[in-house]
C-alpha cells in the first residue's frame, strides 16, 4: 500500500480563452470537477506553459501559498466553499473509497462506507490528526485537509456550496461573460448519500481540535459550529 495518494492531475488551476486568464481555486470536494467540466464546456482550456513550475502534486488542489509565487494575472479568480463538517465528512467517505482500494494513508481497517458509524468517523479524525498529519504534513492526501481559508487570496469571489449554487454560480459566470447563459453545471460525481453523522460527543477531544483547526473557517464563511457535551 502506498504511503501518498497522488491522484489523476486532470483539474488545472488556471484556465486560457483567447487572451484571457481565469483562476479557479479547486478546495476538494466541493464541486470542483464539476466547475472545472463547465468551464471546458465554454472553451476555457488549460494551458501547460501556465502550470509548468507548479508541482504536480499540488496542481489539483493549489493552495494561496503555493500559487501566489508564480505572479500570474487572471482576469477573474473564484473559489466554491462549504461548511468544514460536511466538507470533512464528504472527504472520509472519498478517502475510504481510495483506502479500500489500496490508496493513500489509510489510518484504520478498510471498512464499507455503507456502514460507518459516527463513532467511527471520530476514530478517522483522531487518526487524521495524530498519525497522518504528523508524519505527512498538512498538504498530504492533495490538500484534503486544509482549512479552506488557505486556498484563497483577498482577491477570490467566494460561492457557498449550500447557496442554491448551480443558479448564483451560473449567473455570476454568464454576466461576465465567461460561460453562456444556456450553461449548466455538470454533475459527475454522485455521492453516496446515507452518511453517517458525525459524533462529536464520543471525544470530546477530538472534536476540539477539529473545531480549533477549522475555526477560521467557520468564522470567515459564516458557518455554525455544532454544540456538543464539552465544547470550547
């Protein structure tokens, strides 16, 4: 079993019509590739010469910190976010996939993703952030854990995955004349939908310090934090 999952680079973060530059800041599991075939759809097309410093391992999920150093000018730069629990939620589920097969830092026992428990999830977690993290660094599994806020930069038009996002989405891209008004998000992927809820009562702990990592971005796009038996 491999230490890393380095998946299909297939999403760029810079995308070339004509003269033009856009940059869409892909946070995983948040429609990403869904956007990413939208804007192909318009004729916005990847351009080699404009990633070709930037390491493979990081073109799919490019953080600020990475891609402010390579100074390139876009037209227009947005990002879609998500609230941090559904989001890590969402992450679990994919990774388990990955896992069972074979990929990536697994932290437990390949397990079928139609019977995780909550409990479970927080046993993901404390696995996440005292064996992964520690030994692989903050970017590993291709940024899956980073807190949102560190993708963008003061300048990215943020969308809220919740926020009837096909439609604002849609409008915002078509008045600035970057897809047609006719488009449609494209949905590729489906998720399983009987997830489990967290349980943020089972260790109090670890909870904590999910809630302490991810705290920004509660704060900055506005999300509720659960309550739950021993918050901070």
């Amino acid at each position: 079993m491999s230490d890393m999952w380095v998946c299909e680079v297939w999403v760029m973060p810079y995308f070339k019509r004509d003269e033009s530059i856009i940059h869409f800041v892909h946070i995983p599991k948040n429609a990403g590739k869904s956007v990413c075939k939208l804007l192909k759809m318009n004729g916005w097309k990847a351009d080699d010469s404009m990633h070709k410093n930037i390491p493979i391992a990081l073109m799919d999920h490019v953080h600020f910190s990475a891609y402010e150093q390579y100074k390139i000018d876009s037209k227009y730069e947005f990002a879609i976010v998500r609230n941090p629990s559904d989001r890590f939620l969402s992450s679990v589920y994919f990774l388990i996939r990955q896992w069972n097969n074979g990929i990536g830092c697994i932290p437990e026992n390949p397990t079928d993703e139609k019977n995780v428990t909550g409990k479970q999830l927080i046993h993901f977690m404390h696995s996440i952030f005292t064996k992964i993290i520690p030994k692989h660094g903050i970017h590993v599994e291709n940024n899956f854990y980073l807190p949102q806020h560190l993708f963008i930069s003061p300048k990215t038009h943020i969308f809220k995955y919740e926020d009837h996002l096909p439609d604002l989405l849609i409008r915002e891209l078509s008045d600035r004349k970057l897809i047609s008004k006719e488009s449609i998000l494209p949905h590729i992927n489906v998720s399983f939908s009987r997830k489990a809820e967290i349980d943020w009562d089972y260790a109090p702990d670890v909870s904590n310090y999910f809630f302490n990592l991810y705290g920004l971005d509660y704060e900055l796009f506005d999300y509720e934090k659960p309550k739950f038996v021993g918050s901070i």
